[in-house]
C-alpha cells in the first residue's frame, strides 16, 4: 500500500530515535574552525554540504526505496566515501535507524540487509530500504535523506554556538527549495544504473571529519 | 505499507530478556544523577565488589569526552573490552531516554564480544533531576545524589528522585561539612518514593558499596531467579576467567 505524507513526516522527524542526535554532521569541525559563526555561515555550510554530500545520500536513499540491491548501494556509498571515519559513522547510524525501522516499519528487505551487515549498513542506504518497508516513495526518500543532511548540522549548531534557534531552523526554510531540487535529482538519478549515481562530495568535510575523529574532547560523535 | 502487528517486536529493537538463542540475558542496570554526585566512583565501586563472582560489563554515557570511561580505565576496575563510552551529542538524557539505539548497541557489543554476561551497568551522563532511563535500555535504574549538592534535592522530588528502584544518597561523610541535614533527607525521600528504597552511602570508609552490591544482587537473583533455565556452571566459570587482569 502507499504510504503518504503522514509516513514521511514520522520517518524525517529529527525525533525519529536513530542516533542521529549524537552527530553534527562535520558543523562541530566548522564551528571550531570559525566557519560557522551566525545564521549566515550556516547556510552557507548547509547548502554545501547538501549540494554535494546530500545529493549523494538522497540518491542512494532514492535508489534504495526504489528496490535496487540495497549490498550493490552499500558498496557504492563505501565507494562515494573516502574518509574512513566517515565510513565508520555512516555505518554506525545505518545500524542505529536499522534498529528504529525494524521496529517502526519491519519487512523482509531491513531483515535481509541487518542480516547481511549486522554491523550496519550505510546510513543513506538504510534510510531508503525503511521508505520502501514504510510504503515510501524514492523520492520521499531522497526528500528525507535530503532534510536529514541540513536539519542535523542546524540543531547541532544551536547547541554548539547558542545560535537563536528561531534562526536556525529559518535558514532550513529558506533551504527548502534546494532541499526539493536535490531531491527530484537524486530521484532521477535513481532510476539509472547504481554506477552512475552521484558521486558529489565535499573535500573539506572529508579532512574536518577525520581531525574531528581524533579530537579528544568534543560534544558530538561526528 | 507493510505493519504486521500492533505490538513491536521487542527482539528486533529493545530490552527483550532474552538473547537470539534464547538464554537469558545480562541484567541492565542504570545509574544517573545529577554531575559530580559519585556516578563513576559508584560504578568503579560496584565493579570492585562484584566482578569476582559476576561477569560484568560497564556502558559510560560522557556529555563531551570520554573521562568517566577513562577513569573506569585508568582505575582498571575491569579490564578495558568491557567498558564502552557512548557519545550524547550534549544531550546524556537523550541518548538514554528518548534515542536508545548507541547504548542498546554498546550493551549489545558487550554481550557479543566479551560475554556471557551476569550484568551490565550503564552510567549515564551527569545531568538534571528529571533524567531517567528508558525501560527499553534498563530492567532497574539508581539515582545518585549526594549530600553537598543541598539536603533539599529529595524535597524537590522529580522522575529520578521519585521513581528509580534505588535512591542512593552519596558522600553523607561530608554531611557535617556542609550542614546537610541526612534525617531530614530521609524523611523528604520517604515522602517522595513510598516504598522506594534509599541507601545512604560514603565511599570513604566502611560499609562503603556494600549495601548497593547486596541490592544489585538481589536484583540479579530476581533476574535470573525468572529464567528458565539457569547458565550450566563450566560456562559461567569461563566467564569469569576474564576478570582477574
């Protein structure tokens, strides 16, 4: 059956327990490096990191959603990631909405894939199998594959800078036509072959993620 | 949409009492409170008490580094595969409350790597009044407090106060230092909990944990007194191997 905007609203919510909460999203590195310090730099950081790093997860969430094999997506998004401790979050939280979607919405395809990588899939991959058990759409997928990109690092740096919240979640209203672009691209790509899916990432994010990892004090886990 | 039946399946997500192969888990103990009142030296304390005859694993919470595992670490109150630090992304009561998946994950790893366990102690972050663990990631929960973070805290009451299993009132060695009234403390939290045990408790000298441990095995004799079947002792015996490093 065909799940509508209810279900999607449920499975983007930044409540959804998936772990989520724990992760800014590389906003902690570029807090501490001073490239966010207001309303402004974050959105500019969020646009960034959704053009490139978030067009890569919509589209492997939309692929997923759509039924391509979600091990094929797995390798592509190990493929789409340099960063080793990029890799390791991704596949933390993968494990983590794993664990929320059997429960919220179970199927035999969460089943198949927690059995194939009890240690966690990538995120985004996981994202998209839970749309299709929840009766999603590829581009819903891709919508909260998209959402989630920007929504984490904006709650991350309120927490982080003190910044007015009302203005944080402005700058995730003004990125919503962007969010919708991002999305219907990663949908279109979806429907082609895993190998010429996206590939778009952010160098930056890349380095700032591994220092962070080896950070010995910090407030978030990535 | 695929929903097959109004109640989730605990297996695939939570706290179910039983492992994939149908033994018993490890009982999962909760220890939160507020910052400073004795958290880590609880844990570090209990782990002293009980890891001769227990095959134990601790799970720390730490709001911005990794201290609390470190001092359990450092301490070597375990040896370290058996002590994991969850990350909260600022939020402790979060990642113990409203979004359990890092911990239930630790907890699970634990039972994976180093287990058979007997009991896993997860310490949550120090936080506010009103933190509590979910019955999702815990059978029983403790609330530290101590006597220098004001005798009125049992007067206050909140969810930790008035609902842990156990309320431990810490560091009463230091009640005539600061003028905390401990009668009065009894009396507030006997108003607030009922029934609801309190154990005032000093690490600094005799008993110290002792009446805590007792608690806890009490509680891990109700646990495993519900099995169905208990553990056959050559397994439990190669459980404990691993504690005398």
């Amino acid at each position: 059956m065909r799940a509508g905007a209810a279900t999607l609203l449920v499975l983007a919510d930044g409540r959804f327990p998936a772990g989520g909460h724990a992760h800014s999203s590389g906003a902690e590195a570029a807090v501490k490096a001073g490239r966010i310090r207001d309303a402004a730099s974050l959105h500019r950081f969020c646009a960034g990191r959704l053009h490139t790093a978030g067009l890569t997860a919509a589209a492997l969430a939309a692929a997923a959603a759509a039924g391509t094999d979600p091990l094929a997506l797995d390798e592509a998004a190990d493929a789409r990631t340099s960063s080793p401790a990029l890799r390791r979050t991704a596949r933390r939280l993968g494990r983590q909405m794993m664990r929320a979607a059997r429960a919220t919405w179970p199927g035999p395809g969460l089943d198949a894939l927690a059995a194939a990588r009890p240690k966690g899939a990538h995120q985004p991959v996981v994202l998209g199998l839970a749309a299709r058990s929840a009766g999603l759409t590829p581009l819903d997928a891709a919508h909260a594959a998209a959402y989630e990109n920007v929504s984490g690092p904006a709650t991350a740096v309120v927490r982080l800078l003190g910044l007015d919240p009302f203005d944080a979640t402005a700058v995730l209203a003004r990125l919503a036509p962007d969010m919708e672009e991002v999305a219907r691209r990663a949908e279109e790509a979806a429907r082609g072959p895993v190998e010429d899916l996206p590939a778009a990432s952010a160098p930056l994010l890349e380095i700032t993620a591994e220092q962070h990892a080896a950070w010995p004090v910090r407030l978030f886990a990535s | 949409m695929h929903l097959d039946h109004s109640t989730t399946y605990p297996e695939r997500h939570s706290a179910s009492a039983v492992r994939a192969d149908g033994s018993r888990r490890a009982l999962r103990v909760g220890l939160g409170g507020p910052v400073g009142s004795g958290k880590t030296a609880t844990v570090a304390a209990l782990c002293r008490a009980l890891r001769d005859r227990l095959s134990l694993a601790v799970v720390t919470n730490d709001i911005y580094t990794r201290e609390d595992a470190a001092f359990l670490l450092r301490e070597a109150v375990l040896p370290p595969e058996r002590i994991t630090a969850v990350e909260t992304g600022a939020c402790p009561h979060t990642a113990i409350r409203d979004d359990i998946s890092a911990n239930l994950e630790a907890v699970e790893d634990l039972e994976d790597e180093v287990g058979p366990l007997d009991l896993v102690l997860v310490e949550s972050g120090g936080d506010n009044l009103t933190a509590t663990f979910s019955k999702g990631l815990v059978d029983e929960q403790i609330f530290v407090i101590d006597v220098a973070g004001g005798d009125d805290i049992p007067r206050k009451g909140g969810p930790g106060v008035s609902t842990a299993d156990l309320l431990i009132v810490n560091k009463t060695d230091l009640a005539p230092f600061v003028g905390s009234d401990l009668e009065g403390m009894a009396r507030d939290a006997r108003q607030q909990r009922g029934e609801l045990p309190v154990s005032f408790q000093s690490l600094r000298g005799e008993p110290g944990v002792e009446p805590v441990a007792d608690w806890v095995r009490a509680r891990l004799a109700d646990w495993t007194g519900a099995a169905d079947a208990p553990r056959p002792e050559p397994e439990r015996a190669a459980a404990h191997a691993g504690h005398q490093a």
